[in-house]
C-alpha cells in the first residue's frame, strides 16, 4: 500500500514487479510480507567500477606496468575472504591471464590474494598494510608461466606500488 501511494501503481502491478524482483535476489520479502533490499544489489555494487579519483591515478601506473612487463596488471581489493579485480590493463597478445573488472575469487588468506592460474602465475604486492581489514589493495602481475622471472616482477610491482603510494601521500596525506 506504502509503495502504491508513492509511485502511483496499482497494488496488482507492484506485486508482479516485485515477484520479478524477488525471483533475482534485489528484494526479499520478511515473515510479515513486507520488502526489504535483497544480496543481488550488495553483489552487483562490489562489481562497479572504482571511483574516477581512484582509476585516474591508479589505471596509469597499471598501464606502465603492463607495458614494461608485458603481462596482465591488475589492482585488486581483498573484501571478506574475496578477491576482486578492480581495474586491469591487458597486453596486446593473444597469450595472457585475462582477467576484467568485477571478476572475483575466494583466497584463503589475505596475505596471498593470488588467483590460480592454470599454466601461469599471478604477483602481488599490497599498496597498504596486507591484512590490515576490509578493502586491502593489491597489485598484481599474472600470465603464462616462463615469460616474466618472479624478481623481475617483484621489481616491477614495487616499483610501480611505490610510484603509487608516494603520488598518492604527496596529494592526499594517505593511502590509494
């Protein structure tokens, strides 16, 4: 009645929008039949984009680093036991770890946040205090196996979280 009053539809057509809505998980309805938000938006949020703030410093620094290594460089974010790919450059190559923002994947522990990789490897390197809580940020260099040398990535991923860290402190006062 509440929602029929504000938007101006008849009862019967809010109820087959929300059964539709309730189907895909945006609504959930309570013993007392009243809606209430559902997991699908909390899901769907964690898959946007990062701020602009955010993609205008960091996407750069992943091109760079993409470039120089010549793998995928993504930044990743650890959130409840998930990793998830916040913004990514991808060498132009047909051989590569593909992987797009929003992709995700459960790690066992936040100090090793690395995807497996079937016949590759996946770098990180944290731009903060590893572990430190909710929506730690991570580098990452990931391809086939044999192309890039663990201390050459490991070189080009602190380089480039020391690019971003001193950028971002010299602007801002904190973290990425």
């Amino acid at each position: 009645a509440e929602l029929a009053e504000a938007t101006g539809f008849y009862k019967s057509t809010l109820l087959r929008l929300l059964a539709s809505l309730e189907r895909f998980g945006y609504v959930t309805r309570g013993a007392d039949g009243r809606f209430s938000l559902g997991p699908t938006p909390l899901r769907l949020g964690r898959r946007h984009r990062p701020s602009r703030g955010l993609a205008a410093r960091v996407q750069p620094v992943l091109d760079q680093l993409c470039q120089q290594s010549g793998e995928t460089a993504a930044l990743l974010e650890i959130v409840q036991g998930m990793a998830n790919c916040r913004l990514v450059s991808l060498p132009d190559t047909s051989l590569r770890h593909e992987l797009h923002p929003g992709d995700n994947w459960a790690i066992d522990n936040a100090d090793a946040p690395a995807q497996p990789v079937s016949g590759g490897f996946m770098l990180c390197a944290a731009l903060g205090e590893a572990g430190a809580g909710a929506g730690d940020l991570w580098l990452s260099l990931s391809g086939p196996s044999g192309r890039l040398q663990d201390a050459q990535g490991e070189a080009l991923l602190d380089a480039a979280r020391i690019r971003l860290t001193s950028a971002t402190n010299h602007h801002q006062g904190g973290a990425p």
